[in-house]
C-alpha cells in the first residue's frame, strides 16, 4: 500500500495519497520509508513542524534512507517524490529552517 500512495502522489491525486499515508504511518509507526514520505508530503503542503518531526524520525529509525540514488534504486521511489525529499533535505537543517522563515518574512514585510 506504501508505493500505492506515492504512485497517487505522483499521479496528481494527493489529497488520496496523503490520506493513505496518514493510514499506513497510523497502523505501522516504525515504517521509516513511508514516515519518509510523508515528512515530504507535509513539507510540501506547508505542515513544516510534522514535516521536519517525521524526517527526523524516519531518519533516526533508517539511516539509508538520507542517500537520495538508495530511494531511487533500491526503494523505487516515483520522480515527484524524490523531488519532495529533496526540497524537504535543503531547508531540513536548523539554519536552513531559520533562513526560510526569515526570507519568507523578509519577503513580505513588517507584519507587526
């Protein structure tokens, strides 16, 4: 079910595929791959906090999962996906995180 729901991802249908994630990381928290995914997901969809927390948390649980060609080849991970991860791994850093709040903020003014 876990490759189903990136192949919907993939496939434009997300609100499908993120609804089968939720499911897939709700019955098998210890599944790094999909915690993976959906860190990606969230991330993309602007849920930064559940995104950076499941990263950690997959990563934490499966070390091979931060080797980008490892998903491609071994996990067969769709395009849209690895694009995902990747954007999530460029701000994935604390500074990184700092740098996208403040440019974000930057970008639109003085709110306050």
């Amino acid at each position: 079910r876990g490759k189903v729901a990136l192949l919907e991802v993939e496939n434009g249908n997300v609100a499908r595929g993120m609804y089968m994630l939720d499911t897939i990381t709700r019955r098998n928290p210890d599944y790094a791959e999909m915690l993976l995914a959906s860190a990606a997901l969230d991330w993309t969809l602007g849920r930064f906090v559940d995104g950076i927390d499941f990263y950690r948390e997959a990563i934490a649980r499966d070390p091979r999962l931060l080797d980008a060609d490892y998903l491609e080849r071994d996990c067969h991970w769709p395009p849209t996906m690895l694009k995902m991860v990747g954007k999530l791994r460029e701000a994935g850093t604390t500074e990184g995180l700092r740098y996208s709040a403040v440019s974000w903020f930057s970008s639109r003014g003085n709110l306050i």
